[in-house]
C-alpha cells in the first residue's frame, strides 16, 4: 500500500509539472518517512548524494556533452546538411535522404533527439519547401530522423541505461551500431520509395558535380573520423568507455580550434553548457536513487517480478506489453527520465523471464524513442512544430508512413535479437 501511494505521489507530482528529479526525491522521501521515519530518511540522503554519483563510468556523461558542445558551438554541425544533401543530391528524393543522414551525423555527436529536430528544423524545412515538398513530409522527416540521435553512439541514454543496469557500457553502445544504420537505410528507402510512387510530396533530387563534392569533404571527413575513432576504440578493446569519451571531447575541441571556429569565450560557454546539462542529469540520478531506494524497503520490484512470472502466458507477451507501456511513456516523458524511472523496476522481470538485458536496453531506446513522434503528444513532433511555426497536426498528418517504419525495425529486433548481440559479441574483452 505505502509503494502505491508513493507512486501515485509520483505522478502527481509529475502531472503537475515539477522537474523529474525533484518529484522523484519527493516521493522517495515522503515513502521513507512512511516506512521508518526521520532516521531512515535523513541516513538515506546523506548516504545517497554521494553513493548515487560515486560511478566512474558516470564520468562518460559529462564528456560526450562536452563533446556535442564543442561540435555544436563551432558551427560545424551547422554545414552537415549542406554537405549531405551535395553528395545525394541526385538520389530520388535527394533532399529527404540528406535529411535522414545528416540527422544520423548529428545526432552522433549530439545525443538528443530534440535537439537533433531543433537544428534541422530550421535548415531543412526551409530546403525542403523551396525545393516543393509537402510541409506534412518534410515535418514528418525532420521529426523522425531525430529519434536517430539517441540510438546511434555515442549515446547518453545507452550510457545511462548500462549504468543503471549494471552491464557493458561499452558493449551497450557498440550493441546501439547496428540497429541505428539499419534505421537510417530503412528511412532512406522508405523515402526513396516515396519520391518514386509521390514525386508531388517527395520530389527528386538534382545532381551536382565531383568537384563540389569534393569540396564540402572538409566538413564532413573530420566528422566521420571523429564518430570512427570513438566508436572504434570502443570495439577494439583499445580505451574504455570513459576513456573514448575523454579523448572524444578534447578530440572535437581540437577540431574546432584547427578550423579556427573556437574562441576561448566559446570553449567557455560550451563548458558551461556541459556542466549545465550534466548536473541535470546527476539530480536525476540522485532523485532516482531515493525513490528505488524505497522500492526496494518495500520489496515492490520483487513483488512486481514474482507476480510477473507467475502469469500463465507467454513471456513474448509480458514483453510486448512492457514495450508498449514504453511506447506510451516516449509520448510524455525524456528519455533519461523515462529510463531512470523505469529500468530498476522493469529490467529484474525482463530478465527473469530470460531476455538478454543488453538487447533489452536497445530494445527501450528505441520503442521510447518511437513515442517521440507518436499522437497526441509526440514531444519531437512539438519540437518541429515550434520551430517552423507550423499546425502540429500537418506534421502529425504525414508522419504515418515514418510510425510504421520504425516499430517495423522494432518488430524486425524484437524477432532477431542476434542482430543487437553479434557486433558487441565480436568485441575485445
């Protein structure tokens, strides 16, 4: 009854609109006082702020935001469509498919989705329109591609969900590898398919000559170097997590400085953005730590895991709905939110049921981030529209085709787990 009633205080809470790290304290606290008192709460917390930080693969957070930083505040992500849309100009649908790979770039380096559907909301719309595309697909475009941002490494949410369960961060961001270019050809067919049967809502592309193209590969060889080195140290064993993201950050810093797009009171400001984001993160992870501390006082998980596989059905069934329960959240609700709430209560019954917590955790990624643009609150699709000043319901309108194509990758993972498992199978230990 007590874990109820401080879930339900949870949600309030949330409804409400109060920060996801401070509800989660909140309620954390509020069920420890019921529990135990003032003693228990007051051990609990002075315990927690240190305990719930004291990771030293935590320390790959804060330097892959500062990687992004660097990337974003030396505008050289700013030239990553234009650079794209040269080299696929002449594929059907040109501009479409730049759009799905240079949102895959960019949300290599940037690790949000929103952030990711923000940048290319104002470049590629605009492109998109000129060009004749329907305003429906181009907002649908924009908003899908960046759900890429958090599945490609290197990404925040696959760190945070290894921590969280106590597997391979690097194995988990490699395992992240293969579903993410599966989702960005998928996506690059799918737009190519419509260009050839709607060339009205998805015009085709012009070419343009070697010589440009050779010339906007300064923009774009430093960028797939960068992803290259990080993702391959990583897979050969060479450098920790940690350590990749380390060398990923001073790597972007240098970058921005040889290209001389880096001032001192840049590299400033995107320190300053880093240390932002990732002391938002560590209140997360600090309220988090209090409210799963009271789950675990009351035996909720346990109880909730004992109940689970004493069901008389299929294990494939208590999954799905574990997936659409996770479908549902993406609507409302951050990714990194989404994880730290659910994963400590979810991950002990997925893996009694004897799924591998790996493949689950790219399988969470992926489904949370499909509710990113799912109706009626779609967060990326809000983001789109916000930033084009277009009705949320145009972009909603055309994003259909998109929906189907990613829970098919969703199905397609869910059936072959071999295909998330064998590249971080293949890795150095």
């Amino acid at each position: 009854m007590i874990a109820t009633l401080g879930s339900l205080l949870l949600v309030l809470l949330l409804a409400m609109g109060m920060p996801v790290a401070f509800a989660m304290a909140v309620a954390g606290v509020a069920g420890l006082f019921a529990v135990g008192g003032l003693d228990l709460v007051m051990g609990m917390v002075k315990s927690s702020t240190i305990s719930s930080v004291n990771s030293y693969e935590l320390i790959t957070i804060p330097m892959f935001i500062l990687m992004a930083e660097f990337i974003i505040i030396s505008r050289i992500a700013d030239e990553l469509f234009d650079a794209t849309v040269v080299w696929v100009g002449r594929v059907p649908g040109g501009l479409g498919v730049a759009v799905v790979l240079a949102g895959a770039m960019f949300g290599a380096i940037s690790g949000s989705s929103t952030a990711s559907a923000a940048t290319l909301s104002s470049t590629a719309i605009p492109a998109m329109m000129r060009q004749g595309y329907s305003l429906r697909t181009a907002g649908a475009l924009v908003a899908i591609t960046g759900t890429l941002a958090i599945l490609i490494p290197p990404s925040i949410a696959l760190v945070l969900y290894a921590i969280i369960a106590d597997v391979s961060v690097g194995k988990l961001l490699i395992a992240g590898m293969v579903p993410g270019i599966l989702a960005v050809l998928a996506l690059v067919g799918l737009t190519v398919t419509m260009s050839l049967l709607r060339p009205k809502a998805v015009p085709a592309g012009r070419p343009y000559r070697w010589s440009e193209k050779v010339s906007v590969l300064r923009v774009t060889l430093p960028m797939l170097i960068l992803f290259g080195a990080v993702t391959g140290v990583l897979y050969a064993g060479v450098a920790t997590p940690t350590e990749a993201s380390a060398m990923g950050a001073f790597a972007a810093l240098l970058l921005g400085l040889v290209q001389r797009r880096l001032s001192l009171r840049n590299a400033g400001r995107a320190l300053v953005n880093a240390a932002r984001v990732s002391c938002m993160i560590a209140f997360i992870i600090l309220g988090a730590h209090i409210f799963g501390y009271f789950f675990t006082l009351t035996q909720t998980t346990t109880a909730i895991a004992n109940w689970v596989g004493a069901l008389d059905v299929s294990s494939y069934v208590i999954l799905l709905v574990i997936l659409v329960i996770y479908l549902i959240l993406g609507c409302f609700l951050d990714q990194i939110a989404i994880l730290i709430l659910t994963v400590p209560v979810m991950l002990p019954v997925v893996v009694a049921l004897g799924f591998d917590p790996i493949w689950f955790g790219v399988m969470v990624v992926m489904v949370a981030e499909v509710g990113m643009i799912t109706p009626p609150l779609g967060l990326n699709v809000f983001v789109v529209a916000r930033y084009t000043g277009q009705p949320v319901h145009e972009i909603f309108a055309g994003i259909l085709p998109f929906f189907l194509c990613m829970l098919g990758m969703v199905l397609l993972l869910g059936l072959m787990p071999e295909i998330v498992l064998w590249l971080p199978n293949q890795m150095s230990n």
